[in-house]
C-alpha cells in the first residue's frame, strides 16, 4: 500500500477502529430496542420509534452539533463527565459516539424487522414449556433473528465507515488521532494537488466496504444452509 502515506494508513486504521467498536455497542443497544418495540406492552412505542429513527431523516451535522452542546464542557452530561475527569471531545471516543447515533436506526430497523418475522406462537410455547422471558430470548429469539443481526452489524459498520457531519463536529478533524477516511479525502479535496490522495482514499473505502458486503452475503449464506441442513 505504497500509495497510501503513513498519515492516510492511520486514518484507514482509525475509521476501522471506530467503525468496529460503534458496531460492537450499537448491536446490544439495537437488539434490545428492537424487543422492546417488537415484544413489549410498553405504550408510546410509537414515540419511542420515531425518537430511534430520528436520526435517518435530520442532517448528521445537526446530530453532531447537538451530541456537542450535551457532551461539551458546558453541557449537561458534558460537565458533569469533566468533573470526572473523562474528555470525549476531540477523541477517537467522541467520532464512536457520533458513530453510534448515526447507525444505531440502522440496527434497530434490521434486527426489528428479523424479530417481526418470527412467529409469536414459538415464544408462547417456550413459555408454556417453562422457559423464563431470559431463556426464550437466547434459545428462541435470538438464533432465529441471527441474520438481521448479521445484517444489521454490516449496515452500521458501513454507515460508521463514511460519517462525516456529526464525527467532523464532535470528534474533530486532527491527523493521526480524529481524522477518519472520510475527513482525510475532505482534506485532500481542499488542497492542491491532492486528488491522488483523495482518490486513493476512495479506493481503499470501496474495497473495504464492498468486502463487507460479500461477508455479510457469505455468512447469510451459511446461515442458510445450515437451517436447510
């Protein structure tokens, strides 16, 4: 990768990074907003969605902007983090938050729509046999929404990949520590002269995206086959 410079190398490094730990924490979080609006009595579930969705439809810039006014020193949970000496802001941390928001509707729209295919009659009668709520949702639920989950992580890994509006403003755009892919080609387009940066930038997403895509079909595929089998 000798067209990519050290400082590209770690912004590769870095989107990863963010990337993979944003997936890690949005796929809990997901799958439990899914069964709450899937199996719970819980009224205002409408509410509750459209809240979780919200983020697909406003500017990521305006959820970086507000994710900034709540964690800033000045914010509410901002301050109250400063006190305990825990800096978000301006970190790799920060552009995992941003991450996070951003793709978590994805997550929840996945595994939901896997959690609304199942048929509730297995889980009435995982119940009746004596299953505990715990226990049909680890033998019943969960193995048979495994594909919206697969499919779920593969979408939030690929949204947390190319963010940019709320990870420029939360997290910042600083070499070796913030900058992620696609603030680095955003620099690149900026400066004379850099389009082979930019582009080889570009490249380096698509493969890794498109390397996504065939695992989340190969594993999919997989999973297929051994319910067949």
């Amino acid at each position: 990768m000798d067209f990519l410079s050290p400082t590209d190398l770690q912004a590769v490094w870095l989107s990863a990074r963010v990337a993979t730990v944003a997936t890690l924490i949005a796929l809990p979080l997901g799958f439990l907003l899914a069964w709450v609006l899937v199996f719970s009595r819980l009224r205002g579930k409408a509410l509750l969605d459209g809240l979780i969705n919200l983020p697909l439809v406003l500017p990521p810039v305006v959820i970086g902007y507000l994710l900034l006014l709540m964690l800033g020193r000045r914010g509410v949970i901002g301050r109250w983090l400063d006190r305990l000496g825990i800096e978000l802001i301006f970190t790799w941390k920060a552009a995992v938050i941003a991450c996070v928001v951003i793709g978590l509707p994805l997550m929840v729209r996945s595994i939901r729509l896997g959690m609304e295919q199942i048929d509730p009659q297995l889980v009435h009668a995982a119940r009746t046999l004596g299953a505990s709520r715990r226990d049909a949702l680890f033998t019943v639920v969960l193995p048979l929404c495994a594909p919206a989950l697969v499919t779920g992580g593969t979408l939030t890994f690929a949204r947390s990949l190319g963010e940019f509006g709320a990870t420029i403003l939360l997290a910042g755009n600083i070499p070796g520590l913030t900058q992620t892919i696609p603030l680095a080609i955003y620099d690149y387009s900026n400066v004379p002269g850099g389009e082979s940066g930019a582009l080889a930038l570009c490249l380096v997403s698509i493969v890794i995206s498109y390397l996504m895509l065939m695992g989340n079909e190969v594993l999919l595929w997989k999973m297929r086959r051994s319910r067949q089998g």
